[in-house]
C-alpha cells in the first residue's frame, strides 16, 4: 500500500525532469533523476530533500504557466487548455510534496522522531 504513494510522487518528478530536457537543462534533468533514485534511502533529509524539490518544481511549473501565457497572448493564440494541464500538473507536484507528511510515509521516512 505504501507503495502507491510513491506513484505520484515520482510521476511529478519524470514530469519535472521531461520538462527540464525539453528546455535543454541537464543539471535539472540529473537531479529529477537522482531524487527518484534518493527515494530509496530511508532518510529524513531524503524525504525534506524531495518535499523541498516538488515545491520548487511547483513554482517552475507556475512560473512556465505565466510566460506561456504571456507568448500566447502576443500571438494572439488560446491558451485555456495549455493553463488547465499545466496547471493540473503543478497541482499534482505540490500534492505530491504533501504526501510526505501523511503517517505512512513519516513512518517510513522516520519523520518527526
């Protein structure tokens, strides 16, 4: 069980590194990969670290939102749908961040001890 909370976890990351390598930033592709493979550590920090991660991804994935739309906007092109996924997604990151604080993973991670 505890298994399916890692679903969404490293689908935001996958996602995060995707769009990393769409825009050609290595270092952040890297990262995104090397946090999934963190998540096998049991640690704290391993949890705090990728916790951290996903809020940051939220914040990109906003940030990506608003200068989307603004080029949108210039090209006089509909941008509804392009908000609505994206922001799906950044929701599905900072839901993800949130996961770490349920009682299944503090466990896991040894949280709050």
């Amino acid at each position: 069980m505890t298994a399916l909370l890692y679903i969404p976890i490293v689908f935001s990351l996958v996602a995060l590194g995707a769009h990393f390598l769409r825009y050609g930033n290595e270092l952040g592709v890297i990262a995104a990969t090397v946090l999934i493979g963190l998540l096998f550590l049991r640690r704290a920090w391993v949890a705090r670290l990728v916790q951290f991660a996903l809020v940051l991804g939220t914040i990109e994935w906003l940030w990506t939102i608003y200068t989307l739309v603004q080029i949108r906007a210039m090209q006089s092109a509909p941008a509804t749908r392009m908000v609505l996924i994206l922001g799906a997604v950044a929701l599905a990151a900072l839901a993800s961040a949130l996961l770490f604080q349920t009682k299944r993973l503090k466990r896991v991670y040894r949280l709050g001890e």
